[in-house]
C-alpha cells in the first residue's frame, strides 16, 4: 500500500513548521528542527528507514531535503534507488526514477544556490 510521507525541516526549534504540507494529505510526517547543512538529522534518518518501495515522499521544497548539494543528490539517488518518489512541491517537481535530465538539472542548479544561500 503507497503511503505519502512528509518531511518537513526548520533550521531552529523555534521556527514554525505548520506552513509545510499544510494542504497534503499525509499518512505520517517526519519533522526535524535543525540545519540541513549534512544528513545527521534524527526524523531524516527515521525517515529512510520508514519508506518503503512505492511510497512517495513529500517536502515543502528543495532546501528543505538538504542544503548541502551533494547530500541532496546522494537522497535522491538513494531514495529512486528504494522505488521512493520525492515531490518537491515549491518547484512543482516529482523524481519517480523516469530519466529526466532537466528535473536532473534544476535539482542540481537548486541544490547549488541552496547550498550557496546557506553559506552566505
């Protein structure tokens, strides 16, 4: 049975989550309160090993999932490699494993400024 899976990250505890995947009807939700500077995120981590073959996971954007560019791309892959789709729904882009080179490319791009804007 699919399951739609949200992750929604803040980089403080004191930052609000409810604005993330508010209109998604989600089955269950991983929630992290930190940086997504590296993977070691304790609801990411419960996270890969929830989803199974066939879920879709769900993520308010691209910056959310990481903003580091080489860890996005490492999720994804991982994640594609499990046959788990991501959505990324800001971006309006969906990775389900069909070879797309340009949702290849703005994950790239993206993951990039991310990673640029977090250093800044």
């Amino acid at each position: 049975m699919t399951k739609q899976i949200g992750y929604i990250r803040v980089s403080s505890v004191d930052q609000n989550t409810a604005r993330q995947l508010s209109d998604v009807k989600l089955d269950k939700t991983f929630v992290d309160k930190c940086s997504g500077k590296d993977t070691d995120r304790p609801a990411l981590e419960q996270l890969i090993e929830y989803a199974r073959e066939g879920d879709v996971i769900h993520c308010h954007d691209i910056s959310r999932m990481a903003r580091n560019t080489e860890n996005l791309l490492q999720l994804v892959k991982m994640f594609i490699g499990q046959r788990v789709s991501l959505k990324f729904h800001k971006e309006h882009v969906e990775f389900t494993g069909e070879n797309n080179p340009m949702q290849e490319l703005m994950l790239t791009l993206l993951g990039g400024i991310y990673q640029f804007e977090r250093a800044m």
